[in-house]
C-alpha cells in the first residue's frame, strides 16, 4: 500500500510557491534555517516582527501569512494526540 502523502500547508506552502528553501527565506527575513523549519513544524509561533520580515520576503501580506499559520494550527489542533 502506497503511502498518502500529506498536504502542504501553512507557512512552508506559502515558502514553497515563492521558490524559496528554509534557508533562503531564512536568509531573507533575517532569521535561521531551524527557525523556520520550527515555524513550519509547530514547534514555535514567529512574533510579530519576524512574521512582518518573513511576509516581505514571500511576497504576501500579513494577512495572507496569519491565514497560513491559522492553516497549520487547525491542522494541529484536529489530529489526536499520542498519548
């Protein structure tokens, strides 16, 4: 059985239609490679400054990239928990 694979979303959606790896949009937007990649893993919510640098560097709107991040955060909150 082949395995489904998951549907992107959220913030690494919004890096990958503008063409860019974690550490070009890390680069861009002033921040790290593993600050992105635990931006797009849940494991940390960008502040407010660094979500305007990130945007900028995407191309979109703040809108557009809370819209992203409330993608992600629905996603989490809807899978069951391993416990």
């Amino acid at each position: 059985m082949k395995k489904t694979q998951k549907q992107v979303i959220g913030i690494r959606r919004l890096r990958q239609a503008s063409g860019l790896t974690q550490s070009e949009l890390g680069r861009l937007s002033g921040l790290n490679q593993q600050t992105v990649s635990d931006y797009e893993k849940n494991r940390r919510l960008p502040t407010f400054m660094a979500g305007r640098r990130m945007a900028k560097a995407l191309g979109v709107s703040m809108d557009d990239l809370a819209e992203a991040i409330d993608e992600q955060l629905d996603q989490k909150c809807s899978q069951p928990s391993s416990q």
